[in-house]
C-alpha cells in the first residue's frame, strides 16, 4: 500500500522527542534503506494537533479514502512493549472528508 498520508498523535519512546525516535530508527539501516524509510514512511508522517495530547489512533490516507485504527493501548514504548494489560483495538474506513470532519476538525477544537 503506498500511503498520502499518516496522521497519528506524536508518540515518544522512554521520554524521547519523535526527531530523536526517527534517528534512532534510522541508525541500523543501509544508506538505501534510510532513504527509502524515510521517502516512504517518515516523510508522510504528520500530527494532527501540536497540543500535548494522547487520541491513541493511527489513520492512513490513500485514494481519498482513511483506514483508521483506534485502540486504547498508548503508541509508546511502555503501551507496545511492556503492557501487559489488555486493549481494544478498532479498526474501519471512511472518507477523507469525514475524517476531517470528525476527527481532525474536533482535535484543532481541543
């Protein structure tokens, strides 16, 4: 799938601003590698509101059309890695102009 977008919250991992997480990422791969991670995945990344605030979903764009997956684990370390709670996890399709409506326009409201 070749996303347009990437909408998620911006997640930290062990206190560590999202720039450090991206290099951090970056770090184990070939020059090729960093290139094509950064192109196809870190460059669509976008945050759909600079408040400090925890939505707990990720949401992709292609063709007008968002895959949105929401879940009540936390996108951090602790919630993906060390959690051994049990979480909800939601997924479901809509149009872009209703996930503006009905996500992105309530997130710039808060």
């Amino acid at each position: 799938m070749n996303l347009e977008t990437i909408y998620t919250d911006p997640v930290s991992r062990n206190g560590q601003r999202m720039t450090q997480v991206k290099q951090s990422l970056l770090k184990g791969h070939s020059a090729d590698e960093q290139l094509f991670i950064e192109y196809r995945i870190l460059n669509k990344i976008t945050y759909p509101s600079t408040k400090n605030i925890s939505c707990n979903f990720i949401a992709g764009v292609q063709n007008g059309i968002v895959e949105l997956l929401l879940t009540s684990a936390t996108f951090d370390y602790d919630g993906l890695k060390k959690s051994h709670s049990l979480s909800s996890v939601s997924i479901t399709k809509m149009s872009q102009q209703d996930f503006q409506a009905n996500f992105l326009d309530k997130l710039a409201e808060v």
